[in-house]
C-alpha cells in the first residue's frame, strides 16, 4: 500500500517527536465491514510508531474487544487514544484520523501524554485542577481547518489536567452524520457536555467560562 | 490524498531565558515572518510571538500572485516562509495569543495568554486582520449554524447544499471556487461592482452551477434553527426579495486585529494602525505593518514587504534614537 506520509512529512514527525519524555501507548479501535478511513487510520500509526522507540501501538476492534471500548467509552471507529506510561487514560480520543491540519494536535496529544509540560500558567492549571463535574468535551473539525488543532489541543489539555474531563476530536466528514446532529457547520465546533458551544480556537479561559456553567 | 501539514515548531525554551529583546513581533503571517528574517539577518534579539504561524495564508487555497510562485497553495506558501526563517533560527512562540502591551518607557512588556511577561526594547504589530461581519440581522444568531467566513475551513458541510457567497472581492471569488467541488449551487451576492481580479472573475465564466447577483445588498439573514435564506435588496429594481440557501458564506474583507494597542496608537475610522514612512506607529519604539495598517491593499507581498521595512527601521531607531539600555 502506498505510504499515507511523505519524506518531508515523515522527517518532521520525527523531529517533533524527539520532544517525548517517556513512553506512551496508543490503541487504535477500528471494525470490520465498512469503515471509513480506518484502514488510513491504522496505517498512519503503524507509520508513525517507527519514528520513535517510545510509542507502543495496539489495534482493536470495536465489537470483539468491546470491554475494552467500553472501558475507554469508544463508540465509533476509527477512534484512537492514548495512554501514559502508567498505561493510564486521561481523556484524550481522537473520533476519525487525525490528518491534514490535525496531525498537529495528534502530534501534540502524544507529547503531551508522554510527559511533556503543558504551557499554560500556574492560576489556569489550578482552575482546572479544580473542575469537579463531569465534563465530555468534543470538538468537531475538517482536515483542511488550519484553526482546530489549536481548539483540539486546548480541550485535550483541560482533559490531561483533569481526570474528570474527556476531550474528543470529532473529524467532520467522516462522521457527518454526527456533525449534522449537532449541527456543525463551521469548524472547531466546541461542544460541552452536549449543552454548551464554543465556536473557534478561543483561549482556554473560554472554556473554563462554559464549564463553569455546568 | 490526507495531505498532512505538519506544523515546524522551533525551539521556544528561549522565550523563558532572554531578559530583553530588541524586538518583538506579534504576529506569524506573512508580516511578521518577514519582519523576523531581516531582523535577525540585522543581529536583533529579535523573537515572534503568534497564535496560528501563517495567519491568513491558511484560510487561502491558492495564491497565484506571489511573485516567483505562479501557483501556490496558501499552507505550502506559508510553510516555505517558515522553512527560510527556521534556517536563520528565529524563535517562535506559537499557539498563545497576546493579551496585553504595556509601554513602560523606553520599553514594553508583553504578556502572553500562557503566562510570560517579556520585555522587549521595541514591538511590531503584525497582528493582521479578522474576517469583517456583514453586522445584519442574524448575523450572530446563526453563527456557525449555517454561516462561515472559511471556504477552505467548512466547505465539506455544503456537500450537496445551496450556498451563498457575499463579498465581490479575490477572496469572495476564490470562496466560490473552493466551493465548486463541494455545492450543488452557488449565488454570489454583492452590494456593488466587482473589486476582483480579472483573471480570477474569468474563471467564474465557466461554473455552470453559479448565479451573480451585483447591486444587491444583504439585509437579514433568515432560518429557524439552522439559515434557510437571505433578505436582499436590489439596488437596481429597488425592490426586496428572499433568496433560498443552506448555507452563507461571507468573504467581505477583514477588520484589523488592532485591540491591543487601540488605547496606545493612533488609528483611523476603521481601526487601522497609522504608521510613517519608517512603518512606526505614533507611540515611539512601537511599529506595525502587514493587513492592520491603514495601508489599503491587503496583500501578501505587501505585508512581507511591510514586514521587511518595519525590521530595517527597528535596526536603525535602535541604533540611532533608543533611550534605554
Ligand atoms: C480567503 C482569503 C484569500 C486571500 N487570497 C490572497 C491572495 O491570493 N493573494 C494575496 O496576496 N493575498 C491574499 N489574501 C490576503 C492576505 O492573506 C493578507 O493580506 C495577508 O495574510 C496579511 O498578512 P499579515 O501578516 O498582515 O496578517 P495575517 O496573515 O492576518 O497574520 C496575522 C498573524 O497574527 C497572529 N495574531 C493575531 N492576533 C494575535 C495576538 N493577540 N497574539 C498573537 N498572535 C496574534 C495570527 O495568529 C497570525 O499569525 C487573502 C485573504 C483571505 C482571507
């Protein structure tokens, strides 16, 4: 099969990669049948392990490992997260590939779980630390979007700091259907647990805002 | 077929270590790029400080009046500015906005959204500009509910669907085009005359799919939960009617993002920064160039070559008229 990354890309994957501090592993939930784009999405992490020691990859599928998709509330495939070194969840899911512009919040998701220091300044991380709701965050994004890894990254941070917040990339065209139901028609579409929208790559202050309407 | 852009970030651990900067660039897009390749070339301490590398270019398909490129895509355009300026080490701090700038004289403090404050011995303001709102009824209701102002963003949700495109300028035009492969029909709807490029109004000749409405002005924008229509007038007839559509797109130009230093500079009517010949604003050590200047063609070769002459002035002001240590 042809590769999905080229030199260039490849080379500088590698390179951000080296950013890494400890190892984290990713599970990739696709299914059998039809499945849009979770042949591409297994094969960018097959692609994308080699490029550094520290990633350990695991493939499931939805319906014969279903206590597992269950364990980590995965419904659709292709769906990836991915875990600490502790092989702990701390909320950060990607609903379709992360391609396109949004190989950067991918690439980002896996520093960050690896260790890496978020920066975000000392009064944020207590808010957040301080979130004591169940908080289900998606984000809905197209590939071509230059705006959403930013939107994917702040909600994935809010989830890495707080075990009760889970953060989703949502990738639109994959999943219209989804995106019709919620009515997305420009991206990052930001929903809070179903109740609340943020629309654009805002700071992160803006979501705390939303939260704390919960 | 996925085409992935992967972002090149450069080392910005620099940003906690450097106790004065002679200059910093607020702003990543064409402007403040430049502005960061001639300042360094020039030996400045010089750093950029940018929310999203490559501003407007991203939300451009092609560009294909860059010199020396006859056709380039927007993300590639931005990716090559950034390649040049990587190999001179520029520091870039992406991914957090400015929230405020404070002049405490002779010098600046800047502070980010994550949580730095560094002070710098000048600033330039490349913050460019922000899609321009029609400011009409429902406008914001239906934000994100059927209206967008990024063709290349959003045009997979009009899969199939009717939309409209407001706006008589490159950008409006190229928003159509991006729409092409996408909507079943497009209606371009503008107040006046084109402003457009000829050679870009040519390729409008030929999309079968497409209606042009000129004289005619948008004044309600119309739906339940998601936009079913626009209220027009048409200047000619002078006459209002409702044009069916699932989607608007708006492409009517960009209000300059010069909020945070609206208190600190002189602008005009439109909140464009006013600068001098030497692109310095009308606060000393304090300059601007790219789309947030009143200059009025906003283009990317004009904001590079803004960018270019604001660094070659801080080189001089720093030489010649700074105060400070
Ligand atoms: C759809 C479209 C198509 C276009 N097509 C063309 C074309 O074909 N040819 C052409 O020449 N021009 C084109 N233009 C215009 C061109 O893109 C702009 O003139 C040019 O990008 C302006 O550059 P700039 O550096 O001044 O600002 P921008 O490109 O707007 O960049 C602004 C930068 O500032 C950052 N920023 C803003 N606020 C903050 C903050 N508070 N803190 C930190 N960073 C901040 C942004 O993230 C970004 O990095 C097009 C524009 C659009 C919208």
């Amino acid at each position: 099969m042809a590769k999905l990354l080229n030199e260039d890309a490849t080379k500088q994957i590698k390179e951000v990669l080296q950013g890494m501090v400890n190892k984290v592993t990713m599970i990739v939930f696709t299914k059998k049948g039809k499945c849009n784009t979770c042949k591409e999405t297994k094969q960018l992490l097959q692609e994308v392990k080699p490029l550094n020691d520290k990633i350990n990859v695991l493939e499931k599928d939805l319906e014969d490992d279903l206590d597992e998709a269950k364990k980590y509330n995965v419904t659709l495939a292709p769906t990836i997260i991915i875990l600490d070194k502790d092989d702990k969840y701390q909320g950060l899911k990607f609903t379709g590939i992360p391609a396109g512009h949004e190989i950067n919040s991918f690439l980002s998701a896996i520093l960050t779980m690896s260790g890496k220091n978020i920066e975000i300044d000392d009064k944020t991380i207590e808010k957040i630390k301080n979130i004591d709701k169940a908080v289900d965050i998606k984000v809905f994004i197209t590939l071509s979007c230059p705006h959403c890894p930013g939107a994917v990254a702040t909600s994935h941070a809010l989830a890495y700091l707080n075990d009760n917040v889970e953060a989703t990339m949502i990738e639109a065209q994959t999943f219209m259907d989804l995106a019709r139901e919620y009515k997305v028609s420009g991206v990052p579409k930001i929903v809070i647990n179903d109740k609340y929208e943020i629309v654009g790559n805002q700071p992160i202050d803006a979501y705390l805002k939303e939260i704390e309407k919960l | 077929m996925f085409n992935f852009n992967v972002e090149k970030k450069s080392n910005s651990d620099i940003f906690d270590q450097v106790k004065k900067w002679d200059l910093l660039i607020i702003g990543g897009g064409p402007a403040g790029l430049n502005a960061g390749l001639y300042a360094k070339r020039k030996g400045l301490v010089v750093g950029i400080i940018a929310k999203e590398i490559g501003g407007q270019l991203h939300n451009t398909t092609t560009v294909d009046n860059y010199l020396g490129f006859n056709m380039i895509e927007g993300k590639d355009l931005s990716n090559t500015f950034l390649d040049h300026i990587n190999q001179l080490d520029v520091p870039i701090l992406s991914g957090t906005n400015v929230k405020a700038i404070t002049n405490i004289k002779p010098d600046f403090q800047i502070e980010t959204e994550n949580g730095k404050k560094l002070i710098s011995k000048t600033v330039l303001m490349a913050t460019g500009g922000m899609p321009r709102k029609l400011g009409i009824p429902g406008e914001d209701k239906f934000a994100n509910k059927g209206i967008t102002y990024c063709a290349t963003c959003d045009a997979p949700f009009f899969k199939d669907k009717e939309v409209i495109v407001a706006g008589g300028g490159n950008s409006a035009v190229e928003g159509v085009l991006d729409l092409v492969p996408w909507a079943k029909k497009i209606t371009l709807v503008h107040r006046s005359q084109f402003r457009a490029d000829e050679i870009l109004l040519k390729k409008l000749e030929t999309i079968d799919k497409l209606t042009i409405h000129l004289q005619t002005q948008i004044l309600a924008i119309l739906g339940d939960e998601l936009v079913t229509g626009i209220q027009v007038l048409n200047k000619k007839t002078n006459k209002k009617h409702i044009i069916n559509t699932d989607g608007l797109l708006i492409e009517i130009g960009t209000v300059p993002n010069s909020y945070l230093i609206k208190d600190l500079v002189k602008t005009n009517q439109k909140d464009e920064v006013i600068v001098d010949n030497n692109q310095m604003t009308s606060l000393l050590g304090m300059f601007a160039s790219g789309d947030i200047t009143e200059q009025p063609f906003k283009q990317i070769i004009i904001a590079t070559a803004e960018g270019a002459k604001a660094a070659l002035a801080v080189n001089q002001y720093l030489n010649q008229n700074y105060k400070g240590e």
